[in-house]
C-alpha cells in the first residue's frame, strides 16, 4: 500500500494541531483541562468526521475514532501537551517548517504521531482493507498530568483488552518502569534565601531555577554558573523527560549547591536528592535501574518542598521503593503513582510489532524497557510502539521539539503496516 500520497496532508494536519496550546489550564465549563485542549480534540475528532470515521468525544476528556467490527482493538494516543518553556529558536506553537522538520510542542509527543495514526486509518480504508476488530484510536487530554482521561474513558466507555501507544521508542515496548510523583519537605526556618522555586511539571527536568534574598556572593555563583537577574539568583539547566534525567541538565542542582556551602541543611537536601544518600537508585532489574528527578521545588513557611520524579523497576513491588523513602529522613506525600507495565516479550501482540519493525528497517531487533510512562499500560496487554527512532535525538520535553518530514513518511508506512498486521 503507498501511503506517500498522504504525506502533505499529514504534515499539513501536525502543523494545525501543533497550532493549539494543549497544555493544562485551568478547567471552563465543560472543559475540564481548559480551552486548548477541548478545541485540539475538536480539530482532531472533525478531522477523523471528514475521513468517514464514526467519533465521540467523551466530555473533552477524550475523544476516539472508530472503524471496523469484532474485538476491540485500541491506539491509545494523547493531544495533551507540556508547557513550552524557554529558550526556542522556532516558535512553540505555530507548525514552522525549517530544514525538512515540523517543528513545534506535541510534534512527537504525542501530536505527530497521533494523527499519523488517524491518516494510515484512512489510507487503510481507502485501500480496500476490511478489519476484522473494531479499531479505536482513542486520544486522550490529560496524559502528562494524571491520566484523568483514561479514568474518564472507563468511566463511560469501555477499554479494548489490547493494543499499543505511539508514544514511545522502536523497535517495541514490552516494560515500563513504575511512576511515582512524591512531595518531599525539608524543614528550612531562616533558610539561607527567602524564596527559591523552579520547575513546570513533575515529569520534566528542571531547566530554570531561582532564589531570592540576597545580596548573593557573585564569586560562588560564578562556581555554580548561576547569574543575578533584578536581585535574584538564576540557575539555567536543559530540560529532558524525567524517564531519562541523565539527558538533561537540573537547574535545581547547582543553585542548592550555592547555598550548600554556607548552610549544612541545604548540604542534606543535596545529598539526599542528587547524590542518593538513600540508595533508591541501587533497586534494578532486568528494565533497568531506577532513575529519580527532583524536578519542581518552592520554599515557603520554612519548608523546602521538592518534586520528586521516580521511575522504579517494572519487576519489583511499589513496596519496595517506598521502604527506603520512609528512611529518606524527610515526610513526603504521595502525588501520583502508576503501575508498572510488563507484558509477555514474546507474547502475539510484542512480536508482531517487533516483525513489523523488522520488515521495515531490515534489522533483526530486541523488545525493550523504558522508564518512561505510555497509555499502553492502561491495557491488560498493551505495549509501546514508536515514534522514537533508535540512534536519533530526542526533542521530547526540549526546546524546539521537532519531527522530521522524513520520519512523517516512515511512520505512516510502519503504522499502516502495524494496525493491518494486527486487525486482518
């Protein structure tokens, strides 16, 4: 099947939906994660409505495309987005096209390969291709904060049992490591500043930070690379996703040091969260080991309160990680907490993606593990497929997140190939 001739539209499709700021807001009437969010599921589910798709939209939680008859079949993909942040040289939200990449927030998570998807639908319906299941390609709103669409979506509807998420890495997915979000407070009374905060999101590095109450020592902040702006002391950094800290730079990191060396609490809180005192990340398995990310902070009534991003290893119980934050020697709440996923390596569905992949890169590969978190795990047995290439640089939760238009093209020749391998 030549998927070729759908390219432009694609492309043309991203660029529209990347145009929609669909990064958590504050709840309207009737939309429940803010006004972006309910107009990119709108612009997504009529563009599914002119391709002949039955749709619904499920209270702008989520929404689903639907073809075919038979056992449910899922694509769970999201339209949710993380803030922008700093530092682009192409505008976050606007679809530019520069050096044959679309760039923009959501180009590869998970915007890009959502409506991929939704064109090697109609490329397969145009075709002639008959699925045998009843295809939902289900997208959701709230993905990088709290999965309340998919709660939405059991609520109202019902889950297929299987399926996969484009929203990870090739060749395929088989584990996830388990995601906790814990609050840990420090007790800090006459801190060394009267304010410090940084961080967006729970799930992204930390790429700014500052503190205030100075006069600062400019030399020690010169050691940390720290720099003054209107009286308060900036750390820069270089966000990543938290399922892969080491990719990024904690701007938190050397503005705790600065005041670590004058303040040997603020020493403890270093210790603690960047050089592991605790141990947590000794706990591993075969997915690997487990990564932590203090990505969000803020100072206030004498307490340092820290975000903390874990990624524990899929074999081991939640149990196991909690026992040694309950020696951290810091209370903590629990802010979010997803399961593990550890589907069968060699079970039908990983080893039909892995055959796909194959036949399309002309390799032999391996299942692997992440650490990071994909709808796949909503499923009794999902796995992650794509849109990451091995080799290639990652944009996801970074400035100028990009999609090639290369990799447009391949995805909507794996995908088709994917969905009809599994569906015939």
């Amino acid at each position: 099947m030549d998927t070729k001739r759908y390219l432009q539209d694609c492309i043309k499709s991203i660029a529209e939906s990347v145009r929609f700021d669909s990064s958590q807001a504050a709840p309207l009437p009737g939309m429940p994660f803010g006004k972006g969010a309910a107009d990119c599921l709108a612009h997504f589910l009529r563009l599914a409505e002119s391709m002949g798709f039955e749709t619904h939209n499920y209270d702008n939680y989520v929404g689903e495309a639907v073809w075919g008859e038979g056992e449910a079949f899922a694509i769970l993909a999201h339209l949710d987005v993380v803030p922008a942040g700093d530092g682009w040289t192409h505008p976050p939200f606007a679809g530019e096209i520069a050096d044959g990449k679309l760039y923009g927030r959501g180009t590869m998570d998970d915007k890009g390969p959502a409506i991929v998807c939704l064109y090697c639908l109609k490329a397969l319906k145009d075709a002639g291709f008959a699925p045998r299941r009843t295809i939902r390609l289900i997208v959701g709103c709230n993905e990088e904060n709290g999965w309340e669409c998919i709660a939405h979506y059991n609520r109202v509807a019902r889950m297929p049992e299987s399926g996969f998420s484009p929203d990870a890495d090739f060749p395929v997915i088989y584990a996830e490591k388990g995601i906790l979000h814990v609050c840990l407070r420090f007790a800090l009374p006459d801190a060394p500043f009267s304010a410090l905060y940084g961080g967006e999101r729970a799930n992204m590095v930390c790429d700014r930070a500052m503190a205030e109450g100075g006069p600062f020592d400019a030399a020690r902040a010169k050691k940390y690379g720290l720099t003054a702006e209107d009286g308060k002391l900036v750390a820069e950094g270089r966000s990543a996703h938290a399922s892969t800290p080491q990719e990024g730079r904690n701007a938190l990191l050397p503005l705790l040091s600065y005041f670590a060396e004058e303040d040997a609490r603020v020493d403890a809180v270093v210790n603690k969260l960047f050089r592991d005192e605790a141990g947590l990340t000794a706990l591993r398995d075969e997915t690997g080991s487990l990564t932590m990310s203090p990505d969000m902070a803020e100072y206030r009534d004498g307490q340092l309160c820290v975000t903390v991003d874990i990624r524990w290893p899929a074999t081991l119980p939640r149990e196991a990680v909690l026992a040694r934050l309950d020696a951290f020697g810091a209370p903590y709440e629990i802010e979010h907490c997803q399961e593990p996923l550890f589907s069968d390596r060699n079970g039908p569905l990983v080893s039909a993606l892995r055959r796909v992949y194959e036949r399309h890169t002309g390799g032999r590969c391996e299942p692997i593990a992440i650490g990071g978190g994909t709808y796949a795990r909503a499923l009794k047995n999902g796995a992650g497929f794509g849109p990451q290439f091995p080799g290639e640089p990652s944009t996801i939760h970074q400035k100028d997140e990009y999609i090639s238009l290369e990799n447009v093209q391949k995805l909507l020749d794996i995908y088709a190939d994917a969905i009809r391998a599994l569906t015939e």
